[in-house]
C-alpha cells in the first residue's frame, strides 16, 4: 500500500522550502536517496506540488544541487537562495527563475560568513523577506556567532537593497542556548506578533519558535516553545493568505549507530533516527495569548471519511459500555479493553477522553494483543501534565536495562480533571500522528509490531471515552 504521508519512490524528504501561488502549495524539499543513490541520478532540489496535502504532484529535480534555502518573487522574477558544502566550507548562493522551472545560477553572488561577527564553520539555510520598516531585504541564517563559549549557535542577519550585496549585521537572535547552529530559520507575522522559528539538533532535538512585539526583539519564549517532539525536524513555514502551515520531516530508522538495539531485538524501534523520512504537515494556530499550536489540516483530517463498525470487550477491570460512551473505574489497577479486529495499517483513531482527578493514565494501545503488554501506548498522564509515546520494550525488562529514561517521546499538555480532550492518531505504516484537541502534536514511529488490535486503558483512576472511532480511508 502506497504510504499516505509523501515521500517520494525509492527516497525520502529532507528539509521542505515551501512557496504558495495561484491555489498551490509548490514544496522544494531536499531528495534523499540514501543507498538507493546511484552515479547519473538528479539530486539535491526536488519539486512537488498540492493543493490539499493529500494529492502530489511530482515535478522531479529542478538541477539546483545545494542545501536548504528560501524562494520568494520581486516584480515577475523568482530568487531562490540555497546553500553548499565545498571543501568543507557553507556558502550561501543566489539563482533566479522567470518560470519556477528553469533557474539560472548567479556565481558572482556566492558569499561565506564575516569571520569578524561569525565562525565561518555554519552559513546555512538561508530566509529572505522584505522589511517594510527598513524598505530593505533581510537574510537570516543558521549561524555560529563568535563567543566565548561553545554556545555560539544563533540566528545570523543580513540585510540588503538589492538581494545581491548583502550588509553583515550583528546577530536577530543569538541567546547563547545551543552549541550547534540555528537551523532552517523562518520568520513570519500574524496580527502584532512576529514569530521567529528555528530547528536545533543540541540540548533538545526539536523546532522551536520565539515571539516579539518587534523584530528588534526582544524575542520572547513561551512556556511551550516547539511544535512537535523529536520525530519532527526542520519545519518551515508558508500562508496561502488564510491559513499557515508548517512543513517537517518524520525520520526513520535505519540503523543502530550506539548499539543500544538489544541485541535479542531484531527491529527497529530503538535504533537511531535518520536524517529524513516521510512529509508531515500541521496547520499552526494562533491562541489568544499570542501563543502557537498545531493541529492536523483540515484536508487530511477529512480524508479518512470512511467510519469502520467499533466494538470492544472488557479485558480487565469494570468496563461499561453503552450510548457510545465507555467508562471505566479502576481507582488501583490497571485496566484494559480490546477490539476483536486488527487495526488497519492506515487508519484514523479518535476519541474524546476524560478523567477523574487521581487517575495516572488514560489512553491508547495501538497494535495491541489481548496480552496488554506489546503494543505503542499513547498516555495522558494528568499528574504529569504530558503526554508519552511508549514502545513495547518498555513494559518488559530488556528496556528497563537498555534505556535510561523512562518514555522515548512526551509533549506537554495541560490535563485538567472533568475536562473532556479530544485524541486523534494518524497510522500510516511506521508512521504515527498524534494530536490532542487541536493545540498539541506528538509524532512517533511504529517498526516492530506490525499488527494488533486497538485498546483502551485506565491506570489507577477513573475514565471515560466517547465518541471513539476507528476510520479509513474511502
């Protein structure tokens, strides 16, 4: 079965550089080909475009060969800005395009870093808009800032009249936070606030963002600062004049560079995530604090349309089961519930939840047994104010002696008693989505255990679940 979340045959999608015109999203991304590489193959910048992020239309490579960069349209011409990697060096470089098909390279505009503000080891990733306060361009750039320290990632600042002779200005955001660059930078506006958003590979692995009132700063970071969890990297951003979406990879797993797969385990749930894997988009929305969230577009939502028979039979502990509501008290065990039927390998799950105040854990088991143990656990934990993504080896004693943490992915989330939270999970092979009420989301990846069943469960509380539901796609 074709997979649902993009990745192109015998590939995968690295960092996304989006644009939007005339009713489409047109998506450069950069192509990995892994092993499937072979000498005479296209690489480097590859085209795709859509209209609802379902449906894609390939263009194939557009003969830029370089890393990620930006796009954006003065009077009928196309800038693409880019960067390489010559000799261990990062240069920035300009091309232009009157058709978004054919770009012509500008060598005489290729420039490094300015050794006096910056190191010249990171000079990557650039974004060009236009500060209409200052009536000129401005350049940011995954940069290291010169420092005392090894905390010398930041976001680097140029500026120019002409987007070919660029000014070398101090840093927009330097705050001393990462020891690696900050990466796939991107900048936007929505009412008075502006949102400056980056990726970071050191300290936390995530894409981050800050707010200001200005874009002199200073840049604030809220409570929550990153959009997804470690399986989601290098988001960027693009408006069609409505809505903004932000565009990321999920990365695989394909091999096992600590060795802390054990060795009795013959998947790949615990190896080392990748650079790269499948496109995953989510619709940011704004609160009215000024704060961001995500949830899942619209369009993919609505592609599951179709609604499977759900039933379910008590494993242990109480269950009730009537008017599609199902409860559950189990205020000191543990207790769960199953579906006779497999789940399907692409599929949408959803419910909504709700908990009583000393309960530990209310959720998911996906791709369970009538066992409860191997299986991905999906966990609100309202003690914790999370929730986790757990794989089957952390209900056995191997991974209680390989790993040193107690879940592999967890995203906040403020959990309040008799509230009700709505849960969606997107399943699309190893793939997994996770979004909680439109604010939170949680991606996760599922090797190992191939099918099973869905399953609710309790852990030492009261719960209840309606409207849960189990949809594919027409």
């Amino acid at each position: 079965m074709k997979e649902f979340f993009y990745r192109p045959d015998n590939a995968w999608v690295g960092d996304v550089i989006p644009y939007y015109e005339d009713g489409e999203f047109k998506l450069f991304y950069l192509h990995g080909w892994r092993d499937n590489y072979r000498e005479g193959l296209d690489h480097g910048w590859y085209l795709i475009g859509t209209k609802d992020f379902v449906n894609y239309r390939e263009e194939g490579a557009c003969k830029i060969e370089g890393g990620t960069g930006h796009v954006l349209k003065v009077d009928d011409i196309y800038h693409m800005f880019y960067c390489i990697f010559p000799e261990g060096k990062q240069w920035v470089c300009h091309a232009i395009s009157r058709d978004f098909k054919t770009w012509e390279a500008i060598p005489e505009d290729t420039f490094t870093a300015d050794d006096r503000i910056y190191e010249l080891s990171d000079w990557r990733d650039p974004f060009v808009f236009w500060n209409e306060e200052e009536g000129q361009y401005w350049m940011l750039l995954a940069a290291m800032a010169k420092g005392p320290t090894n905390r010398k990632g930041c976001t680097a600042l140029l500026s120019s009249k002409d987007l070919q002779a660029w000014e070398y200005r101090e840093p927009l955001y330097s705050p001393n936070l990462h020891v690696g660059a900050h990466e796939c930078p991107d900048l936007f506006r929505i009412g008075d606030w502006w949102y400056l958003i980056y990726s970071s590979y050191t300290g936390r692995f995530a894409t981050f963002y800050r707010m200001s009132r200005s874009l002199e700063g200073p840049w604030i970071t809220p409570k929550e600062d990153a959009f997804d969890g470690r399986a989601y990297y290098a988001a960027k951003s693009v408006s069609d004049g409505e809505k903004r979406y932000l565009f990321g990879w999920n990365p695989t797993k394909n091999d096992d560079l600590f060795g802390w797969n054990p060795p009795k385990s013959l998947g790949k749930d615990y190896d080392t995530w990748d650079w790269g894997g499948n496109l995953i988009v989510h619709e940011i929305v704004q609160r009215a604090d000024g704060t961001l969230g995500v949830k899942v577009p619209e369009t993919v939502d609505a592609a599951f349309a179709k609604t499977l028979p759900v039933q379910f039979n008590g494993i242990i502990g109480e269950w009730e089961f009537a008017d599609g509501s199902i409860s559950c008290e189990s205020p000191y065990r543990f207790a769960g519930c199953t579906t006779p039927e497999d789940l399907p390998d692409q599929c949408k799950i959803s419910a909504i939840v709700s908990f009583s105040e000393q309960t530990q854990g209310v959720g998911f088991m996906l791709r369970t047994k009538d066992t409860l143990d191997a299986a991905y656990y999906v966990t609100l934990e309202p003690q914790r104010n999370r929730i986790t993504f757990r794989g089957a080896i952390m209900q056995s004693e191997e991974g209680g002696k390989t790993f040193p943490y107690e879940v592999e992915l967890e995203r906040p989330v403020q959990l309040v008693p008799n509230r009700s939270y709505e849960i969606k999970v997107y399943i699309d092979g190893s793939i997994c989505e996770i979004y909680v009420d439109d604010e939170i989301a949680m991606s996760a990846r599922m090797y190992d255990i191939l099918q099973g069943k869905l399953g609710l469960f309790v852990s030492q509380g009261s719960a209840q679940l309606s409207n849960v539901k189990i949809a594919i796609r027409e």
